[in-house]
C-alpha cells in the first residue's frame, strides 16, 4: 500500500542568511525522496521559525490537521532532524505524541529505524548536537554584548531621545536625536520640579510629541543611559554595576539622581494636580471674591469664536472674562519688577551677601567628603570581615554594590557645588534683568513656567473685589521690592542714579526712625 507523507520545510531567518538553507532546495531533496520511494505527498507545510520550541504557527496547524483527520497521513518528512528540533527533550515528547496519533516522524539525511533501540542513541546524537550549537552560540552572543556593555557600548534597539546609526568600520552605536532629546530633558526638569506629578508629566509631554505608553515613560525615567551610564548586570560570581557609556549623555547624572528621589518618594511634594489649559493659566490660584471658593475656568462658543471665562459652580455664579483677568493679573505683576535704576544695588547686596555666606558652601563640602570618607571606612572594614571569613562573599557583594553607590551619589553632589564669583556674579546679572522684565518673563512663558512664577510670587490664592487685586501674602523677596519700588517713586527729587554708592548700613532704633 502506498504512504502518505506531509513535507515539512523549516528555515529560521539567521540560518539561511549564515548557512545558505533554502526552502525550495528542501522541498525539491523532499519531493524527489518521495519519488524514488513511491511517497505520497499529501501536503507541503512552511516554516519560518526558530526550532528552540515547538511553540511555532504551522506546525501547531499541522498536530490540528493530525487530530482532525486521523489516518490520513503515515509519515512527516524532512532533511535533518535540527529541521524537527534543536531541544532534545521537547523532541522526544513530540515524537511519541505523534507516534500515538500514528504518524513517523523521519529525517531523509539522517534515517532511522526508531522501532530499533539502538537507534535512539543515534536519535539523541542527532538532537543533542543542533541543541549544544544553539547553547554555544547563545552563550557567545551573550559573552559579546556582555563584553561591549562593559566597553559602554550600547547594544540593541535606541531608546527614545536616541537613534540608532554605523560607523564607517561597520560599528554600531546610538546618538541623540535632538528633537526628541528636547522632551526628555523637558519631562526630567519638571519630574525634578515637583510641580505636577508624573501622570501630569507625562500627558504635557504627549502634547509636546512623546511617543511612549505611560508604562514605557516610566521606564525611561529609570533608565540611567538617558545620563550617560550603562548597567552591567550580575553573572555568576561577578555583581552588577555602571559603566560609563560610549553615547553622549541627555541629562546630568544630578538631575536623574534627583528624578529617582522623586520617584522613589524621597522628595515626593507634589502640589494639588489641577488640570488647565493656555487660556487658563490662573486656575487653582483664582478665588472667587464672593464666596472664596477655587474658580473654575471654561469656553463657550460665540457667532465667530470661542470665549473663555472663569466662572464659580457654586450658587453666586460669579464669572469674569479670561482676557479681562489676564490683563488685571499681569498689570499687577508689574508693580513687583525692580526699577531699573536700582538695578546695581540689587546686584552689589545680593553679591555681598553670597560672599559673606560662602562658608555654606564650603561646610556643605566638608560634611559631603566627611560621608564619602566615612562610607568607604565602612566598605574597608567590610573587606576586612570578608577575609577573616566573618562574613561570606555574598553579604560583601551586597554592601559593596550598596555603598560604592552611596559614594558615587555623594561625588556628584560634590562635584557640582560650585564657589565660583564669576558664575555667579553671571547667573546674578541675568537673573535681576528677568525680574526687571517681569511681565515679559510672564507672557512669553509656556504654562508650566507661567505657573511656577504665579505660584512663586503668590504662595497663598488671590482674587479682585472692587476691581482690585486682593491676596492673602505674596512672596517676602516681591513684597520687598514693592516697598522700594514705592519708596523711590514717592520721591520727586532723586538724590543720583548710581545707588551702588550709597551706604547700605542700617541706623539703630531711637537715632532715627528704622529704614525698610
């Protein structure tokens, strides 16, 4: 009686690309044996799949077709036997299962005669080889990327911020995407500002064109290669540690240590979330004048236009246009800009403070290398336990990983404390010209910065009862310079425009009236 046989051809992408494996040269070696054999071929089935396991799409099809049509089919062919597997035990499973729906398994190259004990030992040198070349070369592939992660290089697909690109030798490596950086360092500063909270974050940068899931940013916000750092991670006796990268970091190592403080609850102070949108940057900060509640904030559409108001849910049902109390908010910011013609005096007193409180930071240096040392003391008397045998290597591997990364915080914040006159004398000029152009700073800010400065001045709400502007306390440094600025515009006659010159000591009570 003739036989019946499926032909199964299976090739995996890297072995035709590395071993010139074909489909239709299987087929043909098939179809001929077939041939001279007096086979009949029922059905050819492809397969373009890994055979680590025997998880793959048609051969799945192939065991259904066995069940549902039982008897039709004597035998499935194919050349070799890695073709049927490269996992001995798996192999063994599924030849049994198929001898039970009454089906041979059989290799063409490779023949066996499994009704033949000894042939199994055959069977298993067959399937144990492809199996020990599929664990060698895994292990070399991971022994090379384990080896390329120590040089810092970074191996697979960039992560967002980054793109991946060949050097000239045919070496790969990743490199900023500039567009794309702009939102990570943007999504970081604010996570570190503790501003929103890090689902808000997360929606803002969405808008700004972050292409990740909410899971996926939250991966990237513990990724250490967004500050120029790689992991290594444990084998064997060997711990996981960072390694310098090759690539060039986004964000500095400060700011992501400052993020993982964020995100680990060190630091986590968030302010209420409030959701808002351009035309609304007062919301959460705007009281209603009659009944003191949190004003909402809403668009309704007119003949040509949306317009947009602050309104109260409660029954007074006060509102007032957003463009109206923009304008109020803003003219009143003004009154907290310096005058111009102060401008040197604010720099020499501020100056003078910083140099007379220097020794902060030189304290802060102190205590910073005062820990550094401490911790490796520590790590010393731990190596010392290790030797006397009073601890295993394990617990050494612990505290080592532990406190060299305790010591590697620490140097970062020493390394980025900083004495320098110039730099601040620099940061103090620019930063007295933002505050001399206030309104300008407010108005060209995006929402996120708009409401930092609101929240900044006014620390408690705000509201406008009789076309006034009402708060509850503004910032002690504002309401400083409000005072001058009152001060010097009640004064019609000015003694000279270089204030840098004038005494700025402070008379006692009881000689004179006390200045402000």
């Amino acid at each position: 009686m003739k036989k019946i046989a499926d032909l199964y051809v299976r090739v995996s992408t890297d072995e035709q690309a590395d071993k010139g494996y074909s489909q239709r040269n299987q087929e043909e070696m098939l179809r001929k044996f077939c041939g001279l054999n007096n086979i009949q071929i029922r059905d050819v089935i492809y397969e373009d799949y890994s055979a680590k396991t025997f998880n793959r799409p048609q051969w799945k099809k192939i065991l259904l077709n066995l069940r549902r049509y039982k008897n039709k089919t004597d035998l499935i062919l194919f050349t070799k036997w890695d073709r049927f597997s490269r996992n001995a035990g798996d192999a063994y499973q599924m030849i049994n299962l198929l001898r039970k729906l009454g089906v041979e398994p059989q290799a063409i190259e490779q023949p066996l005669d499994l009704s033949i004990p000894e042939n199994k030992m055959m069977l298993a040198f067959y399937l144990a080889a492809p199996e020990v070349e599929n664990d060698r070369r895994a292990l070399n592939t991971m022994h090379g990327m384990r080896r390329a992660k120590k040089e810092g290089r970074y191996m697979g697909i960039a992560p967002f911020g980054y793109m991946n690109k060949t050097k000239d030798d045919g070496r790969k490596f990743i490199m900023i995407n500039e567009k794309q950086a702009i939102i990570v360092r943007w999504a970081f500063h604010e996570i570190a500002k503790k501003t929103f909270n890090t689902e808000s974050v997360y929606y803002f940068a969405k808008k700004k064109g972050l292409t990740l899931t909410k899971s996926g940013f939250w991966v990237m916000l513990k990724n250490p290669l967004y500050c120029g750092k790689i992991f290594v991670p444990k084998y064997k006796d060997e711990i996981g540690y960072f390694v310098r990268g090759q690539h060039e970091a986004i964000i500095s190592e400060e700011l992501f240590y400052e993020v993982q403080d964020v995100l680990d609850g060190r630091a986590r102070v968030y302010r209420p979330k409030i959701e808002t949108i351009d035309e609304f940057p007062l919301r959460g900060f705007f009281l209603c004048p009659k009944c003191s509640k949190k004003l909402t904030a809403s668009k309704c559409k007119g003949r040509s236009k949306y317009y947009y108001y602050y309104h109260c849910e409660s029954s007074c049902k006060y509102r007032i246009n957003s463009e109206e109390a923009n304008e109020k908010f803003i003219s009143n910011l003004n009154i907290f800009a310096p005058v111009q013609a102060v401008k040197k005096l604010y720099t020499s007193l501020i100056l003078e403070s910083y140099n007379s409180n220097t020794s902060v930071a030189k304290e802060e240096k102190s205590e910073l290398l005062t820990q550094i040392t401490n911790y490796e003391k520590r790590l010393s008397n731990a190596r010392e336990l290790l030797v006397t045998e009073q601890i295993d290597s394990d617990d050494y591997q612990k505290m080592k990983s532990e406190y060299g990364q305790i010591i590697n915080r620490l140097e970062i914040k020493l390394n980025n404390i900083s004495d320098d006159k110039q730099s601040v004398e620099g940061l103090l000029n620019m930063g007295i010209d933002r505050l001399i152009q206030l309104n300008f700073a407010y108005t060209n800010a995006n929402l996120s910065e708009a409401r930092d400065l609101i929240g900044l001045i006014y620390p408690e709400n705000f509201t406008f009862r009789n076309n006034q502007f009402q708060t509850a306390r503004v910032n002690e440094v504002a309401g400083r310079i409000y005072l001058i600025n009152s001060e010097l515009c009640s004064k019609k006659n000015e003694t000279k425009e270089d204030f840098s010159s004038l005494s700025r000591k402070v008379t006692s009570t009881g000689f004179k009236p006390v200045t402000f």
